[in-house]
C-alpha cells in the first residue's frame, strides 16, 4: 500500500487477496521481495502502469515469470537491450522499432 501511494495508485487492503515475501531471510543486507495478488486485475494494471514513476527509488515492480520465461526474458534482454523488452501479463514483449513482438518460448526469440 506504501507502493501504491508513491505511484499515485490508490492500494487497499481490500484489493489485495494474498501478500508474503519470498526468499531465504538471511540472504545479505536486502530486503526480500513480496509476491502479491490482488483481487480486481484492472488494480494490478494500474499499479503496472504506473510502475515507472519509481525510477531510481531503488524500489521495483515485476511480474512473476516462471524459470523459462525469466530464462527466455534474460537473453531477451542480452540480445535487444533492457530499454527494448518488457513484460505484460506474462507474455515477453520486445519492441524491434518498427513492431512489437510477443516472445512466449524460446523459438519466437531465435525467429526475431
């Protein structure tokens, strides 16, 4: 909820079903992130949306990928570079300038 009143995004306890950290405790100095699921998806995507205003607050928005799409979104990345690739509802997106292309195994990325 502390998130969501630096992005301007109005976050209640009601729009949260379930919140946890993740992670083994005793990893550094870092704080461990937090999974949360909210109830209205149109809330999710606000947040989303609104996710840019924490740049350089040292404080991040991300998806949950499984392992091969969190695999497939680093080399995505490697490949065309961090301000070209993003994430939306699971699906890999990477902008070639001209288009969009949706990256959901590894064969859409070796085909671009």
């Amino acid at each position: 909820m502390e998130v969501g009143k630096r992005i301007g995004v109005d976050v209640n306890v009601m729009d949260i079903d379930r919140s946890h950290r993740i992670g083994r405790r005793d990893v550094g100095n870092r704080p461990r992130p937090i999974i949360v699921k909210f109830v209205i998806y149109r809330k999710r995507s606000e947040v989303f949306k609104n996710k840019r205003l924490l740049k350089k607050s040292g404080v991040t928005i991300r998806e949950d990928l499984t392992r091969i799409r969190h695999n497939i979104l680093k080399e995505a990345i490697n490949k065309f570079g961090v301000n070209s690739v993003w994430t939306q509802d699971g699906v890999i997106i990477v902008n070639r300038g001209d288009s969009k292309r949706r990256v959901t195994c590894w064969n859409d990325l070796r085909n671009i």
